[in-house]
C-alpha cells in the first residue's frame, strides 16, 4: 500500500504494517521486521505505484511506501532541500546523469555490497560507468534510453533513398543531411514536409545535451592520444569532471557546432527552431531524432505510412547518450537495508523484465534483454545495439546540472545564430570556476 505526497495536494491512504517510518519490530509475519520506506521520485517516474504495489504484496506487507511526488523541473531543488534535512527519504528516483553529482555529496548510498552475483559481468558497461562514482555503484540502472533516428519509409522511397538499417552502415551526419534535403518539400527553414522534425525532446526548442552535445563528441575520437584534441573532443570534460577548456571547445567540437547550426541556418537548413511535437506522427517529417519511447506510440497511433529506425547518425565516431530514470537508496537511511533490498529487486530479475517489458523501456542487463524477443527484433533491436557498440554517459561531473544547462544554453544560441566558438568558449568561462571547485 502507498502513501503518496504530491506537492501542493496530498492524497492518503492507510499504510499497513507499521504506522512509523523507522521500521517495526521483528514478527512470525515480518520476520526481517516491518518497514516504511519514504520515496521521494519525479511525478509518473520510476518506481511507480505498480512496482511498490507488487514489492508490497511480495513482503506480506511488510514493506510499504510513503511517496512524494514532484514535477521533474523541481526534482533536483526538492533532492538538495531534503537531503540536507532530518526528513531525507529512504529511496531517490533520480536521472541517473545526476548519479556523481549525488554520490559525491552523500545524498546517496554505495550498494556494492547488495550487488548480486554477478551483476557487473551482466550489466551494460556505460549503465556500469554511469551508475558508478569513485570505483563505487550507486544505482544499478532500471532502464536505459538511447537515440535513434526515425524514419518515414513512405517519403524516403518516394524520394529514392534507401535507409541503412544496420551500425555497421550507419549514415555519418553529411550523409543524413544530404537525404534529409532530398527528402525535404517546401523552403529551407519553413517546409510543407522537414527534413528532420524539429526536437521534441526538453523544451522543445534546440540544445538539449542529450541529443544535441552529440554532434560535437561524435567528431572525436576515443582511440586517439588521450593528450590528443580528438580524444577530448570525444569526451567533452577531463576524466576527474573538473576541465572543460580545451576539451568542449575543441577546434573538432567547433567545427562540428558549425554543422549542427548549418541544420537550423541557411540554404541546408532541414529542420526549425520551433518545436512541432507531432510533425513525425503527423506524417510531416521524413525523419526524427528520438528514444525507443516513440516505437509504441507510432504503432498506437496507427500511421498510414510505413516507418522505421536507422542508427543515430555521426561526424567521425559513433555514439550515443545513456541514462534513464533510475532509483537509489538514500546516504541518510535509518532503513538501508531494506531501502538497497527493494532497489535492487526493482532492477533486476523478474520486476525488471516485467517493467522493460510493459513500458517499452530498454534493459540495462543482458539476462534481461535474451528474455524479451520484441527487443530482439527491429527496430528496438537498433537501440539495443547502439547501447551495447556506442553507449556513452552523457559527461560525468558532480557539477552535472550546471553542465548541463550552461552547454545547452550555447547549443541552443548556435542554432540561433550564435557564432560557435564564441559560445562555446563563453561556457567553457562559466563552467570552470564552478567544476574546479
């Protein structure tokens, strides 16, 4: 059963088992004791009622939750508010980017020692990596997300062009430019039919790193000399999450901004600045930017026109973005242990297969993806894949939000018009004094 607190309304329910949050005594019914676990996530996010509900149940009721819910524009501020207060919650639904940024403030615990047997050798690396801070686990991932680009089979054909639909085919960004124009009906900057739709993705307008900081750590390239521009430029932040002058602002990473502007700007311009949230579905687009979360809406949707997915395209080195919301227990927990229990039996096994499952959500565990045959075929089968080939946590720093929303800003001015290098060495001033902190 849940108690769920939304802020600015509360809805109650009885709670069973045990009236306190600091866990009852042991009982022939509860004998490990009675618990209730504070969960503080962002509104309709992970772990939802369903899955709290289930675990519930599966205790005998022994364990139940007390929600908060917050929007996820006020999720971070309402995570810096109670961790530091005597009414921290047990469990954190977070954007699991946010993972180094809580770990190295404590507001997290490590869960290295719940781990399950061979969890690491299981996991997907960049869930691994980005669930880690300090050679410790914080979260072990409950779904992953991954960029691909969708395409409209009906323009596309109509305009001749064939799709590659494996990684190892994979458009670079000039190729894909160069079908989106082809594909493209109408003017340049306003057409009847967009190259590319425009973003859907954070507000709706360009810049979001997710997607857009891409361009740039494409035109790197990991295997060269770490001392090497093209090494920084694949990485865009030292390893220690402190520097980002000469590895954001990059003659690559300049170059590569130039394109991404040349997508908005101009006579190659194929998509707008103004965000049209259903111009895909709409059939107005020949090709979209998105996550696997928009495979069940199309088929819910019921297009007239055949579609699919083709990897995310590149400059010089495929990669895409992980990260997804995820679930921790808190570093103030009077109930860890029963915090880290429902952690882990929420991202693992069965309760994980079944929430992939219905939710349409990537696995973060290979046990659980040879378990779900849907994620063996196209096109989920193309998300998984570039997850396992490509998959790199967006930059990892306990300063991620600042990060984030500075570098944002600077896309989202280049795409506006804004000279690239000047904006990015305008962010790369803002974030060093606040990363070398």
């Amino acid at each position: 059963m849940l108690t769920t607190l939304t802020i600015g309304a509360l809805a109650s329910t009885l709670v069973a088992c045990s009236p306190s949050s600091s866990g009852g005594a042991k009982t022939a019914e509860c004998p490990e004791g009675s618990a209730t676990l504070k969960v503080l996530r962002s509104t309709t996010n992970v772990p939802t009622d369903a899955q709290m509900d289930e675990y519930t149940k599966k205790t005998n009721d022994c364990v139940t939750f007390d929600v908060t819910d917050v929007p996820f524009g006020q999720y971070a501020d309402k995570v810096s508010v109670l961790s530091s207060s005597a009414n921290a919650p047990d469990i954190y639904g977070f954007d699991m980017p946010e993972t180094a940024n809580y770990a190295s403030k404590g507001v997290l615990l490590p869960l290295d020692k719940y781990l399950p047997e061979g969890w690491k050798e299981d996991v997907l690396p960049a869930t691994l990596k980005e669930g880690s801070y300090q050679d410790k686990v914080y979260t072990l991932g409950v779904q992953q997300d991954a960029l691909g680009l969708y395409y409209n089979k009906t323009l596309t054909d109509q305009a001749g062009i064939t799709v590659p639909t494996t990684l190892d085919e994979g458009w670079t960004w000039e190729e894909a430019r160069d079908a989106m124009l082809k594909c493209q009906q109408g003017t340049p900057g306003n057409p009847t039919i967009y190259g590319l739709a425009p973003t859907q993705l954070g507000s709706g307008t360009p810049g979001p790193i997710y997607s857009d900081l891409l361009y740039l750590r494409s035109a790197g390239d990991p295997k060269a000399p770490s001392d090497s521009s093209a090494y920084k430029t694949f990485y865009a932040i030292s390893p220690d999450g402190k520097q980002v002058d000469g590895w954001l602002n990059t003659p690559e990473a300049v170059e590569a901004a130039k394109f991404y502007q040349s997508l908005y700007e101009g006579d190659k311009a194929v998509t707008s600045k103004t965000g049209r949230p259903n111009a895909f579905i709409d059939g107005k687009a020949c090709f979209d930017m998105f996550h696997a979360g928009q495979v069940q809406p199309l088929k819910d949707a019921n297009v007239s026109y055949e579609w699919g997915v083709t990897p995310l395209p590149y400059i010089k080195t495929p990669i895409v973005h992980t990260g997804a919301i995820t679930i921790g227990v808190s570093g103030k927990s009077k109930q860890a242990d029963a915090a880290a229990k429902f952690v882990v039996e929420l991202s693992t096994g069965d309760m994980a297969k079944e929430y992939n499952q219905k939710n349409g959500r990537l696995p973060t565990l290979g046990s659980v993806y040879k378990e779900l045959p849907d994620f063996q075929e196209p096109p989920l089968s193309t998300f998984y894949q570039e997850l396992e080939e490509w998959g790199q946590p967006r930059p990892p720093t306990s300063q991620f939000s600042q990060y984030s929303q500075i570098v944002e800003t600077a896309l989202k001015n280049i795409a506006y018009g804004g000279d690239p290098k000047d904006q990015l060495d305008q962010a790369v001033s803002k974030l060093s004094p606040l990363l070398s902190r």
